[in-house]
C-alpha cells in the first residue's frame, strides 16, 4: 500500500527548489508533468520512486509548447489534487513554479532538435511545439539536476526530442521512457480524455484498435506501408475518425517507412470531439 509520506513539500521558485534539493539523497529521479494527474503519470513516478532515493514531479502548464487557439487556457488544472495522488505515489518535492518564474522578462533562449521537431506533432502543431517542449525541459533539468528523468513512451516524440537534446548538449542525466498505460479498452491515459463525452470516449479506443491490427500486421510480416496503414485506416473510418496522420516511422529518426525491414512505430494524431489524442505502437517483424 502507498502512503502520503509526510514530508512532502512544494516549491514555488527556483531558489527554493535548489534549497531544497541541495543535500538530499541521491540518486534524484524527475518527472516532468503539466498536472491533471493519472495512472500514466503516476506509473512514471511509481518507477522513479523505486529506482531513486529521491523524487521530484514538475507541475507546470508550459505555454511555449501551445500554439495559439489550442487549449492553454482549458487546460484541467488542480494542484491539490495533484499534489495529493504525488504525496501518495511516494514523490518526496513538487515543484510547481509560476509562468513569471519560468519566463522572465527579456526571456530569449530557445532549444531546437532539428529533423525530430518537424514531423508528426511538429507538422499537425507547427515547428514551435517541440521548441517549447525542449526548452522548458532542459530548463528543468538544469534547475533539478536529476541523475534520472522520466518520460512516457505515449508522447514518443516528445520523448525522442529529449533523448537527443541531452545527448546533444551533454547533459548529465539518464532518459527513461516508460511504457503507455491504457483503459481497459486500449485507450491511452491523458489528461485530454477528460475532454471526450460519454460517446466520444467509446470511438477514442478506435485509436488503439488502429495501431493495434497494424502492429498485428507489421508482426504477421507484411512489410508494404500501404497495406499496413490500410488496416488501421480501416479501423479508424469504422468510428468516423480522420486522423491528422497516421504515420508508420523508424522509432528512432522518426523517417517515414515504406517497406518494413526492423522495428517501426506506427504513430496516429485525431481530434475526437473536443480532444485531440495522439498515441503510437512500436512493432517489429517476425526474426
Ligand atoms: P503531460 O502531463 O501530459 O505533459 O505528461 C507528463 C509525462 O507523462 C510525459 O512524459 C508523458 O509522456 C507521460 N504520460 C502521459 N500519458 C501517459 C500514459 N498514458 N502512460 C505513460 N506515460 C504517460
């Protein structure tokens, strides 16, 4: 059973988030997060809880990583509730600054990871996106200074964005990426979910069941992209969603496959609703 642990403390500014890390025990796991906590976030401070002497979760809605007309402002917010289910999970500091402390006046640096930051996300939400993402993490990194951070493998791009960021900037932390956790239907945990009603929920798991008869093919050995990508169109168009991409790509340079000779992650963006879900499958075929 998971107990609140007493000590668990929330900071606000980065003076005191250093204070407070300066002599902690190590090593120190961190788990970024924008809130609106769930079973995917808490199995990703589940592990960093077992693998560290120290935990830390971020709480921070980064504005650079939302275009314009995308949902900053109704984003699901509520850090008492977070607060509570990190204390649960075991995590030892929260950390959850201000938009003004993150962003300063005269703010002017930006982190680029070039070929990674374009396709898939970067395409559907504009280039922007991934810099957003990489520079609010390396901000992060820099002012936790973890030996271990935490990222799921639902957000696989954003996951491989960091990868090659701390490997191109020598950062020194380990990157773990973590499996997806998902509803009993397949459906991939996020905090957007809350956004589908009764009826759009039900068509959300048309997503998984995509990936899922793809993946089945990719593992059948059928190599043609065409015909892989048919199948979980098929699946789609069976709920009466139009993906923004359905995209069959090598896991690690996110390059477009057209003939499969090794493991490729079949990746797949919708709007639903209100919501709009992402989620990928990595699969490889037969030896
Ligand atoms: P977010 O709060 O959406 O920025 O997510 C924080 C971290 O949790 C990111 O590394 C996500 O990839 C990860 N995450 C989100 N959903 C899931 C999920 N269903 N399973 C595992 N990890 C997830």
């Amino acid at each position: 059973m998971t107990q609140q642990r007493a000590t668990i403390k929330t900071a606000r500014t980065i003076a005191e988030v250093r204070a407070l890390l300066a002599a902690v025990p190590r090593p120190v796991g961190l788990v970024p997060t924008m809130g609106a906590l769930h079973e995917g976030h808490l199995s990703l401070l589940r592990l960093a809880r077992a693998a560290n002497a120290t935990v830390v979760m971020s709480l921070f809605v980064n504005p650079a990583q939302f275009a314009a007309g995308e949902d900053l402002a109704s984003y699901p917010r509520d850090e008492e509730r977070d607060t509570r289910l990190a204390g649960e999970a075991g995590v030892d500091v929260v950390f959850a600054p201000a938009t003004a402390e993150m962003y300063p006046e005269g703010f002017a640096t930006a982190i680029e990871v070039a070929g990674l930051s374009e396709p898939l996300e970067g395409s559907a939400r504009g280039a922007a996106h991934f810099r957003g993402v990489a520079t609010v993490v390396a901000k992060l990194l820099n002012i936790v200074a973890p030996d271990v951070a935490y990222f799921g493998q639902k957000d696989a791009q954003q996951a491989a964005v960091v990868r090659r960021m701390a490997r191109d900037l020598d950062m020194p932390v380990a990157i773990e990426v973590c499996p997806t956790a998902r509803a009993p239907d397949g459906l991939a945990l996020s905090s957007r979910n809350a956004y589908l009603d009764g009826e759009d929920r039900v068509r959300a798991a048309g997503l998984w069941r995509a990936l899922s008869a793809a993946a089945a093919l990719v593992e059948a050995g059928e190599r043609e992209r065409g015909v892989i990508a048919a199948a979980a169109q098929r699946e789609l168009a069976g709920e009466g969603i139009r993906a923004d991409y359905l995209a069959i790509v090598d896991p690690d340079t996110l390059v477009e496959v057209t003939t499969v000779a090794g493991p490729v992650m079949i990746a797949v963006a919708a709007r639903i609703g209100a919501a709009r879900l992402i989620d990928n499958i990595v699969a490889s075929p037969p030896a």
